[in-house]
C-alpha cells in the first residue's frame, strides 16, 4: 500500500492480519468498497469478534500488544 493514511492504520491492518481475523485479500477488498480508515477497520474486527473497537479485543485477548498499537480507541 503506497497510500500515506494508511501508514497510520498498518498496525492495524497487521494485527487483523496477525490474529487470523481477516486476510489481506479481505482487507483490500473490503477497503475497497468502504474505504481505508478506522472505522472500516474495527468494523471488521467487531464482524468478525464482537469487539467494538481494538483495545477492547487486545485487552481480552493479548494484553502485551496495548503498547504496539497508538490510538486504538
């Protein structure tokens, strides 16, 4: 991705990637029709675990991770 939002959101999009929530060729096409920004991407996460938002799903599930990924509220 070449887009420079998107350096923002790559935490973010990796963590999907990384927990098996999405694959990245749901994640482009999804992006695709609603577009790259967070909201797209939590609505992802909460499709695909219930989770609202991303500190919500870390803090259940890899409370490590909360000091990897800024802003996830």
């Amino acid at each position: 991705m070449t887009n420079p939002y998107f350096q923002t959101l790559e935490p973010l999009w990796q963590y999907l990637i990384d927990y098996n929530i999405a694959t990245e060729n749901e994640l482009i096409l999804i992006t695709k029709i609603n577009g790259l920004n967070l909201q797209t991407l939590q609505d992802i996460l909460y499709t695909r675990t219930g989770h609202r938002n991303f500190a919500q799903h870390i803090e259940e599930h890899t409370p490590e991770a909360l000091h990897e990924i800024p802003s996830l509220t």
